[in-house]
C-alpha cells in the first residue's frame, strides 16, 4: 500500500508536468527566443507611409544607435525571471531613448514585456507597485512628447496596468498552486505515515505472538529435559524455528517505520555531544544562542542522549519560526536528582504560541514520556517561551 502511495504522487507530477507550457518548463529557452522575436521586431519592422500601417526595413537602414537600444532593451529580457526590477529600469531607459531619438516605438515591447515581469517576479508588493506607477508615469509622458489623442493615452495606461495586473495574477496563482502541491504532498505523507502505523501495529502483533510462542516452548523444554530429551530437543527446535521468523518480522516492522529519507543514510544517531555544532547550525540561520553544559554525564544511554539532542533540536527550530527578528535563546544542560535536564529559554514573542501547540512540542512531550520524563513548555513570566525537559538517566521505554 505504501509503494501505491508513491506511485499516485508519481502520478500527479506527471500529470502537472504535462499541462505546464514551454515557459515553464524550459524557462531560459523560451525567454531567448522571446528576446529574438521582439529584437527582430524592433529592428525590422517601422511605421509605413499611413501610419496604422507596417514596413519591413532592410538591415543597413537600421542606424548604429537604433541598434545599440535594440539590443540592449531585448538582450535584457533573458534575466527578466531572475533580475525583474533592473531588467524594468534597462527597458524604460532604452525605451525613453528610443521615443526621444525618433527610432522604432516597437523596442517598447521590451517594456510592456518588463512590465509584466514586475507584476509576476517581483515579491516585494512595495516595489511591484512602483514599477507600475513608474509604467503608468511613462504612458501619461507620450502626451507631452508626440502629442497623440487622449484615447492613444489612455490605451497606453490601460496596457500598462493590464500587463502588471496579468503578472500579478500569475504570480497569485503560482504561488497558491505551489501551496496546493505542499498540501497534496504532506496529505499523502500523512497517509502513508498512518498505513505504516497500521502495518508497524500488527507486525508488532506477529513478533509479539512469536516471542511468546518461545517463551512457552522454552519452559516446556526445560520441565521435560531430564525425563524426555528428544521432546526437550524437539521444543528447542521449535523455539529457534520461532525464533528466526521473529527476526525476520523485526526487519519488516523496522523497514516500515523507518522514513524513506533515512533509507541511505545509516550514519551515527547524534547526541548531546553534537549539540555545539548545531547550536552553530542555527548561529549560520541567524539565531543567537548560548550554551551552558553543566556536568552532564559522558556515558548516557543512547535513547537519553538522543532524545536530549532532539528536544534541542526542535526547540531552537520553534525559536527561529516562531521567536520574531532579533530573538535571542540560551540551551542549559546538567544533572539533577538523577535526571538529565534540559534547559531551553528564548527572548521573543513566546506569548503568541499556547502551551502544547504544534506538532513539534508534542514531539518533545512524547519523547520525554518515552523515557519516563516530563517536559514543560509555555511561555516564561519574564517573557519570551521556555521549555523545560527532565530524562532520567536511567529510564526505561514503557
């Protein structure tokens, strides 16, 4: 059931991939072939005698200065994905130019063309509209310039918004088709996390029979070895027969609750002595931290050392979402009555988050509980969120 999860999502991608267009999917061919087409344009293509009409113009009727813009305002379009707001500037000034110098009004497709670049790549709302102010300044400039009808200024201004309003739309819609694709994938995790719970419970069920299944064969075995031999002999037999086909259950069981992301990657487990380089981790995230290690113990168990570092870990992580800019967040680690503490404390917003909220905090509460500890998280009476973990040493799993 798992591989068929896998094999839906592999669907869908293929059938997102097959409805997206050539923009899309080969972003950096399609904008040079839209430089080319409106740098042909531009150069070849002049107001015939009446001037709703159009001429062709040979090459060596192009003047140097003319093709110098041309160029300039088309060879920009090739970064207007990645370097929206310069690419605006550069065609509004080769446009400028152009209309000024009396060349080609075509090199102005470049424009309308960057216009929408800032409507569809540009993230900051701030600078998205004042490249359209700066558009609809540049229409209203043509009355002052070549003089036309107020119905050509007014085409001019509707064109402008209507290009930066198509951009902003596609990048709405981009954005939320992401955020749909984000949904769909974490659903089907969801529903594949639950189905390995599912198959995880009743392997645990198989290889819960089969022990006992040993255990009973065991101790006949012992009660009948100094009268019956081959019955002892025979039941030891079975108790290994039950033996090996528990192991081969473990496996599975293991196989299944291990995540696909681990499936290559078979390293250590980290521990309390990893935390120096992941409070680093998140010093390079732009958090500060301090840690503060008061003798705590060299020879943890493995379960307490690991779940230490992990409630570290998700900590810091809910510090950096959730703390606000400028947050600051100090780990301390020791020993007290037997129990591994830990201490973590930040400077920021810990009112806005209730205590037991989000997955992460569960996390931590459930891996405290494993071990036979207790977690407290909320927000601190001196403000910013605490989170407060004890795991005994010696814990056991339940």
């Amino acid at each position: 059931m798992v591989t068929g999860s896998g094999s839906a999502q592999a669907s869908v991608g293929s059938t997102t991939l097959a409805f997206e267009g050539p923009f899309v999917r080969w972003p950096r061919v399609a904008d040079a072939v839209l430089a080319a087409v409106v740098f042909g344009l531009a150069v070849f293509v002049v107001e015939g005698a009446n001037p709703d009409d159009l001429a062709i113009r040979p090459l060596d009727e192009v003047p140097i200065a003319a093709f110098v813009l041309f160029t300039v305002a088309c060879g920009a379009l090739l970064w207007r994905r990645s370097r929206p707001l310069p690419v605006f500037a550069v065609t509004l000034v080769t446009a400028s130019l152009s209309g000024i110098l009396g060349y080609s009004d075509l090199v102005g497709f470049s424009f309308i063309i960057s216009v929408y670049g800032a409507g569809r790549y540009v993230t900051d709302d701030r600078w998205s509209y004042a490249a359209l102010g700066v558009a609809l300044l540049f229409a209203l400039s043509t009355w002052f310039l070549d003089e036309p009808s107020l119905a050509a200024v007014g085409f001019g201004l509707i064109v402008m918004s209507g290009t930066w309003y198509a951009g902003r739309r596609m990048r709405f819609r981009g954005e939320r088709a992401a955020q749909l694709e984000r949904e769909r994938r974490a659903e089907a995790r969801r529903m594949v996390a639950e189905e390995r719970t599912r198959i995880a419970r009743e392997l645990h069920d198989v290889v819960a029979h089969r022990v006992s299944l040993m255990t009973v064969q065991a101790g006949a075995a012992k009660t009948v070895a100094a009268s019956d031999l081959d019955s002892a002999v025979q039941a030891m037999e079975a108790v290994e027969r039950a033996g090996r086909e528990a192991l081969d259950e473990l496996r599975h069981l293991l196989a299944v609750l291990r995540p696909d992301a681990d499936a290559d990657t078979l390293g250590p487990q980290p521990g309390l002595g990893d935390i120096p380089e992941l409070v680093r981790q998140f010093a390079d995230a732009g958090l500060e931290v301090r840690l503060a290690v008061d003798g705590t113990p060299t020879d943890l168990p493995a379960r307490v050392d690991l779940f230490g570092y992990r409630i570290v870990q998700e900590a810091l992580t809910n510090v950096l979402k959730h703390a606000g800019p400028d947050a600051q967040a100090e780990v301390r680690l020791g020993v007290d009555a037997g129990s591994l503490v830990v201490d973590v404390q930040d400077s920021g917003r810990g009112a806005t988050i209730l205590p037991g909220s989000g997955h992460g905090i569960i996390g931590m509460r459930e891996r405290a509980r494993l071990l036979g500890g207790t977690l407290e998280a909320g927000p601190h009476p001196g403000g910013g969120f605490h989170v407060l973990a004890r795991l005994p040493v010696d814990g056991v799993t339940p």
